[in-house]
C-alpha cells in the first residue's frame, strides 16, 4: 500500500563500561540543572533519572542491581529520536566515556493511510490479542519490552486528544517492539532491519465480499470487537490469512528495509556517532 511511513518511536540503548567516577559526577550536574533527583531502585537498575520537560523525556539507568561489584557499569538510555538532539550535549559526554554503545530495543511504527476499523492485523504465532479503549495489544502489558509485543491504535485520534492536532485524511498507528536476542552494535544497527513478516499479518480491507461469506463474518466481527482471533478455531485463521490476500495487504518486511536507514540515521548519528553500512572486515596480513 502507498503512503505507508516508518520511523522508530522510542528507543532504548546501553552503554558499556561507565567508570563510576563519571557518572557520580554527571548525575549532579544533569539533575540539578533540570531540578530532578536521583532514585535508587531495589530490582534492576539501581539509580535511575527521570528528565521530562513535556515535550522531551530522558530517562537515565545506571548499574544493574545483579552485577559484580565494579567502577564500570552499563548505563542505558530511553528516549524518543526527536529528544536526542534535544539532549545531545549531555549524551554525547556518557558517548565519550563508554566502552561501547548497543542497541537493545525500540518501537517501529508504520503510520497507515487508513482508517483503525479498515486496518486489519493478526498475530501469525498465536499471541493473544486485547482490547482497551480502542486500541489492540498484542500480548499483555508485563510483555511490552519483549520483541514483537505490537499495539495498533488511532493515530489521528489520539493527536487530537493529547495534543489539539489536527491532520487531513485517517492515519492508523501499528507499533512493534524490536529487540534482537543478542544486543547489536548502535553503529551496525542499517545492516540489521527488523523481520515482522512472520510474527504478523497486516491488511488495508478494501473489499470484504471477496472473502468467503463464514470468513468474511468473522473478519467483520474481529473488527468490530465481537470476537478475538484466539476464539476461533486454526483452520478458520488459516483462512482468513489466506483470503487476506484478496484485499490491500501491507508488507512489513518491505517497507521497513525500504526506510530503515532513514529512521535510524538520528540514533546512531548522535549515540554512537556513526553509521557502518557494511560488515567490517579484518586484514590479514601475509
């Protein structure tokens, strides 16, 4: 479908090897300039900075609780790509004193020319799907940092509600967590687009008398919060992924690859001050 855009929404990446030293003497400076303070946590991290100013957050993590005891500690970062330059001069000091910079996960959105009750969207590996005030989840909310917990909701709708912003034409938001297994370098991150292919299927309905009458009913009734996918029987989601085909469907794969670059062009230009658009080679020598 055309006019389908990509762009990476919040992301989350760690640094390694941050001598103590450093960060004692950069929490100070960064919460008293912003008027925050720093909490210490029981689970997971052990201090942690919340910085919101309403349009920009940072949130700053610093020591995992489990670790050995040693001056050099990971810390990680959560913020939306428009904060980064935002806090650019702050990141690029923890930059600096890093041994290295690796992503760990982010949301991918595709922002769909379309109404949210004409974008349809399945789990391909049986995740369970939840409703909540309009908006789908796939899987529950403990799972939102696991990879491929995806929420499709009403783009234009909610630019409405919370930010009094008025766009022309439907836009439907579907946004998936990708979080490789093994953390990548921030820099290599273009040679490494996410697969959603086969975790979901995603479809613009354009015309529903294609589909066989008892298909066609439930994909009508999916819509419209009558019934949930993990109520019906494999057979019957096997059909309706089959006869999807009949209407606009959208290829996750495609267009990610498509607009990978672009979207992660800020993250690695400002977090690890490089992009590496191929594997580096050794060299070997004679």
């Amino acid at each position: 479908m055309k006019g389908v855009t990509v762009s990476i929404d919040l992301i989350v990446i760690d640094f390694t090897g941050v001598h103590w030293d450093f960060f004692n003497e950069f929490y100070k400076r960064i919460c008293d300039y912003y008027g925050v303070g720093i909490m210490v946590g029981e689970r997971g991290f052990q201090y942690r900075i919340r910085i919101n100013t309403g349009e920009h957050f940072l949130h700053l993590s610093y020591k995992l609780i489990y670790t050995p005891r040693t001056q050099k500690n990971t810390l990680r970062i959560e913020a939306y790509p428009k904060s980064l330059v935002y806090f650019r001069q702050w990141l690029e000091q923890i930059r600096d004193f890093a041994k290295q910079v690796l992503f760990v996960r982010c949301d991918v959105a595709y922002d769909i020319p379309a109404h949210v009750q004409d974008v349809f969207t399945m789990s391909k590996t049986g995740r369970k799907l939840r409703l909540f005030k309009g908006t789908r989840y796939y899987n529950g909310k403990h799972q939102r940092q696991e990879d491929g917990y995806c929420r499709v909701y009403d783009k234009k709708r909610e630019l409405l509600e919370r930010r009094r912003q008025t766009i022309k034409g439907e836009r439907t938001r579907m946004e998936i967590v990708y979080a490789p297994k093994e953390k990548l370098q921030l820099a290599t991150l273009v040679q490494h687009p996410p697969q959603f292919n086969s975790k979901y299927l995603c479809a613009v309905l354009t015309d529903l008398s294609k589909f066989a009458p008892k298909v066609g009913r439930f994909v009508q009734e999916i819509q419209q919060g009558m019934l949930l996918p993990q109520e019906m029987t494999f057979y019957y989601r096997q059909k309706i992924q089959e006869q999807m085909n009949t209407q606009g469907m959208i290829d996750l794969n495609l267009l990610v690859a498509e607009q990978w670059q672009e979207a992660i062009t800020l993250p690695c230009a400002v977090l690890a001050g490089k992009i590496i658009h191929q594997p580096e080679q050794s060299v070997h020598s004679d």
